[in-house]
C-alpha cells in the first residue's frame, strides 16, 4: 500500500503571516535538522517532595489553597516535539490530525485550580523595588534570606537550590504544636518553589520570581485568584517566544504539554 507523504508545511499562509520565521520554516528547509530543542535541567518539584514528605499540617494549609493538586499530579514527561507545531498567530498546534489548543478547560480539569476570579497581577508600587526589597518581603513572608548575594537574579529572581535547601531545614522543625505562623512561612516557601519550578518556570529551569510574594502574603485569599487563567496565558506567551527563536537550548513548559510515564 502505498502512503502519500505529509506535507511538511502550511497549505495556506493567509494566518500564519509568521511563516518566515518560526523555526518550523528551518527545520522544513532542512536548516535545523541537526539542531532539535534540548531541555535544561528542571526543577524537579515532584522527585523533591517525594524525598521530603510534607507535614500533616503542610499539606492541610496547602489544600486550603487549591493548589495541593499540583502535587498530587506527579513527575510527567515533556513532549518536546509539540513546540515546533505551535503558531503564535492562532495559538494552536497545528498537527497532522487538524488543529488542537490549551483551554482554560483543560486547566481546570488538569490542575483543579480556579479560572475566574481576581486577576493575578502585582502592585505598580512593585515595578520601584529593588533586589534588597524583594530580600526583606522574603525575609518577613517566609523567613528565608540567602546567604550569597548571587542567589539573586537581576532584581526579582532567585534561585531555587538555597530555597530547597532552607526547605528541607525548616521543614524538620515543623511540629503537631508548630505556630500558625510558621507553618504559613513554610508553606509560602513551598509554593515559591512550585511557581518557579512547575506552574511558571523560565528558560534556566531554576529561578523563582519574587513578585509572586505578593499574592501569597495573604494564604487565605490565594482561591479567590484566577490562577488557571494566569497559567495559561504565561504558557502562550513562553511558547510564542520558544517557537520563534532560532536557539537549541530551550526551556521546560508547564504540565499541559506533557503525558504521563
């Protein structure tokens, strides 16, 4: 039987006015074929819990928030290939069955988290902070300060490895009678990580933006928030970026765009 070929490009460029330079046009040229993507190493958020079981009390304030789902998801592997069928343009995957998009649906059912509500966003005020700034909210939110000052990325990043390791120092001294308090520093630290190593992780696949300090200064509010939303948008624009730019290293998306071992 005889199997007609794929055609390895866009039938029609009347949308995809973008053709010209997304990476598909290279690696169709045969540009790039010896230069696929490659993952940088990710913050493994799932393998890590695993290692460190969660306090009873953790994992109760963590459910209060929604967001203990992501947890519960466990470790899942990237499906690399879909990025290069991604079009900004229309923001869908073009494939060979025909086209397919992330929903807030999907979000929803994936993640369990909400997507209406309040808009995650940050104060104006936030934009005149400076690096000592975003150290002292650290400080005051969750009770870790880094001890290099190159912990800190430029002005509102920072790396994940001292938080782990302040992770797994203070998670021993968590108790049945610990202070409320402690245990929302505790958990606040937790969510850091999981922001910057799952739901919103950038090209180093090991920094946290500081700026989310401020949706979680207030524990009790954060379901309130239209997390599903702010998700799904952050994936559009990493992938928009992924797909037109000509470099190998490219980092993790989010778990939507993997399958399950």
């Amino acid at each position: 039987m005889e199997v007609s070929l794929v055609h390895p490009g866009p039938a029609s460029r009347e949308l995809l006015l973008l053709q010209g330079n997304h990476r598909s046009s290279q690696i169709w040229d045969g540009q790039c074929l010896s230069q696929t993507f490659r993952p940088r190493c990710l913050d493994d958020m799932w393998e890590f819990i695993k290692d460190h079981p969660l306090h009873p009390r953790i994992v109760r304030r963590l459910e209060g928030t929604d967001f203990y789902r992501i947890i519960e998801i466990d470790q899942l592997k990237f499906d690399w290939a879909l990025i290069e069928r991604w079009r900004p343009e229309t923001h869908t995957f073009h494939i060979p069955i025909g086209e397919a998009t992330i929903t807030l649906e999907d979000v929803k059912v994936l993640f369990v988290l909400p997507v209406d509500g309040i808009l995650v966003s940050y104060p104006h005020a936030l934009r005149d902070y400076t690096g000592v700034d975003y150290l002292h909210m650290l400080q005051r939110l969750t009770g870790f300060q880094p001890a290099e000052p190159t912990a800190l990325s430029g002005v509102s990043r920072l790396q994940l490895r001292p938080v782990r390791q302040h992770f797994v120092a203070m998670g021993v001294e968590i108790m049945d009678d610990s202070p409320p308090e402690d245990i929302d520093r505790h958990t606040r630290l937790l969510m850091l990580l999981m922001f910057g190593g799952i739901l919103f992780p950038n090209t180093s696949g090991n920094l946290a933006n500081l700026r989310f300090l401020h949706n979680l200064e207030w524990l009790d509010d954060l379901s309130g928030y239209s997390w599903g939303a702010a998700i799904l948008g952050y994936l559009y624009r990493q992938m928009c970026r992924a797909c037109m730019s000509t470099q190998r290293d490219v980092a993790g998306f989010l778990p939507l765009l993997q399958v399950k071992t």
